[in-house]
C-alpha cells in the first residue's frame, strides 16, 4: 500500500479512539472502523473525523478492505449539533464561535473544515475497498460517511437522510459529489432540499445501495462481500478502482489511453513475476 509521506507513524491508541466515539480492530487484511458513541445515536464530532484521517494515514500495509459500522441499530445520527453551539464538544472547538461578532478568521475555519473532510476522502484510496455496513439510520454526516465508501450494504431498516438544509447548512463533508454521481442532479437536489428520509428499499432502486438485506443477515452479508474483495489481486483490484474514479472525467479517447496504461502496467508486473 503507498501510504502518504506525510502520515502518521502509529495508529491511534484505545484512548484517542475511546474520545473520537470509534473502536478499530485490525485483522489481518481487513480493518473494522465502528463509530461507538451509542449514548448520542452514534453521532460524530471533529475529533471523530481528524482520528479517522490519523486511521486512513497509519494503516498498515497489507490492508486491503476496511468495514465502517455503528455501534448498535443505528449507522450515525450525523454530527453532534453541540459542534454549532458557542461551548462547542468539551475539549474540541466550537464551529460557530467568533463568526457572529466577525472575530473568527475565515481561513482557519476552511483549513478546519478541509482537516475534517480528509477524515472521509481517504476511504476512496484505490489501494483499498471500504465497505459501509448501514443499520437504521445514517444521517447527515452518516449519510456522507456512507456515500465515502465505495460499496454500501444496507439493513433492510436502513434510512438516509441529508439532513443539512434543515439546519440552515449545506453538506460539507464530500457527500455532494457521490450523491450526484449516483443519482443525478435532480434526484440529489430533491433528496437535499427535502431532507426526507430515503429508505433502505428506495436506496435500492436508486443505487445508493449496493445490497439490501434483513437486518440479521447483515453481519453475513458484509462478510461475504469481504471474502469476495480479499479473492481479487490487490494491485489488479487498484488499478481497475483508479479506472473507474477516472472514468466520469474523461471522453472515450482519454479512459481507453488509461486503460491502455494500466493495462501494461499490469501486464508488466505479470511477466516480471513469470521471469523470477
């Protein structure tokens, strides 16, 4: 795996991860990332998303798959609403504070902003394949956290709800680009601007979805997905995800030359490994 040359050595202890509201097993080529803050529905602070970047740097190498969750029946209730109190989340910043009265600076609150974004933009690094495993709710932010990853399996009780416009907000954590590559600019507009709920079946029919389920086979579900991802070679597996992230940005010409340079990459590295 190429890891960034800027990442963190170590990944967060049980004490880091216990504050951000995560629990993080690592076995073998698979790492489970379980939003555990079941007392508040799940719901996510700064500090969840700057641990989450921390965990996407100091992955170890051989992970290949990483499985997002939510402690108990729901995914996440989104961002804790405290972050837009003047108090804030104890021990992290408040979003609002300083912005009534002009005192706060504009540039630092996009600097933090961008910090919290790259606790979601990891998780579509080609080298790996993030699955979201969604029970009952996802919100918000759970919904954008969902729409990082690139496979979705969902609990027939699942239900997405972009919350944000309801709170005089926009959604700001990358979940607008997905949202319109999956369902198009007139769906994601009337999902955004209605903040209705889009349930597990409708996600289904729209593509939000990858699978759906009965909640209790979803654990089952997840797992199947898991093994089928880890039978692929890893740097196939890569460089066909770099592909298709490409794709949506290029006329036919320029994806067939990528293909054509991945495909003698590819080959390349199989014949190095037929002469050794």
């Amino acid at each position: 795996m190429a890891q960034d040359p800027n990442a963190h050595e170590t990944l967060p202890t049980e004490e880091e991860l216990g504050r951000a509201g995560l629990e993080l097993t690592v076995d073998g080529r698979v790492a489970h990332l379980t939003i555990s803050r079941p007392e508040r529905r799940n719901a996510m602070t700064g500090r969840t998303w700057t641990t989450m970047a921390r965990i996407g740097s100091a992955l170890p190498e051989d992970v290949r798959v990483v499985v997002l969750s939510g402690r108990g029946d729901t995914f996440s209730a989104g961002i804790d609403l405290n972050m837009f109190t003047p108090e804030g989340v104890d021990g992290e910043r408040s979003i609002v504070a300083g912005l009534a009265d002009g005192s706060a600076d504009e540039e630092d609150l996009d600097s933090y902003i961008a910090e919290l974004q790259a606790g979601f933009t990891w998780l579509r690094r080609p080298d790996l394949v993030t699955v979201a495993a969604v029970r009952g709710h996802a919100i918000g932010a759970g919904f954008q956290l969902a729409l990082s990853c690139d496979l979705r399996i969902l609990a027939d009780d699942a239900k997405f709800c972009m919350k944000e416009t309801a709170l005089g907000l926009v959604p700001d954590l990358t979940g607008t680009k997905p949202l319109v590559d999956i369902v198009g600019v007139h769906r994601a507009t009337e999902i955004c601007l209605t903040a209705r709920r889009v349930e597990a079946e409708e996600a289904g029919e729209l593509g939000l979805a990858t699978l759906v389920v009965p909640a209790d086979e979803l654990d089952g579900a997840v797992s199947d997905a898991v093994t089928a991802l880890l039978e692929l070679d890893p740097g196939a597996a890569a460089a066909t995800k770099g592909l298709l992230q490409a794709a949506p940005g290029h006329g036919l010409e320029e994806q067939a030359a990528a293909e054509r340079r991945a495909q003698i990459g590819r080959l390349t590295v199989l014949a190095q490994g037929m002469a050794d």
